[in-house]
C-alpha cells in the first residue's frame, strides 16, 4: 500500500484544486448572462440550424480510413525506437508494414473513397457539354 500513498495524494491534490477553482469561479465570478452569453457557440460560427443533420457516407468511410491510417502511423514510434535493437528483421518487417498501408491507401484511392467532387461519370458529361 506504500506505493499507492503517492497516487493517492497526487489524485486528491487534483480533483481539490479543480473543486476549489470551480468554487471559487462561482463565488466571485460575475452573474450578467444574456441571452448572446447563452447561445451554444462552436468553431467562430453561431449555431443555424438542426445539428441531426445528415451526412454523406464518404463522410463517414474518410473518417475511418483516417482513424485507421493513423493509428497505424502511432505503431512507428515504438518500431523507430527499437529498430537498432530489431535489427534487420525489424527493417524488413517495418518495410511490409510500409507495403500494406501503400496497397491500403491505393485500393481507397482507386475506389474514390478520397474523391470529393461529382462522381466520374458527371464530370465527362459536364466535360462533353462544355466542348
């Protein structure tokens, strides 16, 4: 149980000077709310509209490539501080791992999960229009 004294405390320390500061900012802060103080207010743009607005699936699917790539990004840190010690296995592992997510990233690029604009198909209509 000696080990955990420290942790212990150091948790105590945290949430009394949160509740201190919460209580204090109650205590001496002003109280003039106006209906502009009170409306919801995110990214420097007032809120206009339903936020159960729908959104496109490429939406959705660029949002989980980018977690995936990502956190497959996060495995190189450890694999960059142990490579000398990994040696060429390691080198040789890390340029599959490179591979995978190069066939990865070009079959969602060849799918036009990452094309943003109209599909192909309009763009030769517009295309043969305009000529």
């Amino acid at each position: 149980m000696d080990g955990w004294l420290g942790v212990v405390i150091m948790i105590a320390l945290g949430v009394g000077f949160a509740g201190v500061m919460i209580g204090l900012s109650i205590l001496l802060g002003p109280r003039n709310p106006t209906p502009e103080k009170l409306a919801p207010y995110e990214c420097g743009m007032p809120a206009v509209g339903d936020a159960r607005e729908r959104h496109s699936v490429k939406f959705y699917l660029v949002a989980m490539i980018f977690l995936l790539f990502d956190i497959e990004i996060a495995f190189l840190y450890p694999w960059a501080v142990a490579l000398r010690d990994l040696g060429w296995a390691g080198f040789v592992q890390l340029v599959t791992f490179f591979l995978i997510l190069t066939v990865g990233y070009v079959y969602v690029w060849r799918k036009g999960v990452l094309d943003w604009g109209p599909p192909a198909r309009l763009r030769r209509q517009v295309d043969r229009k305009a000529a």
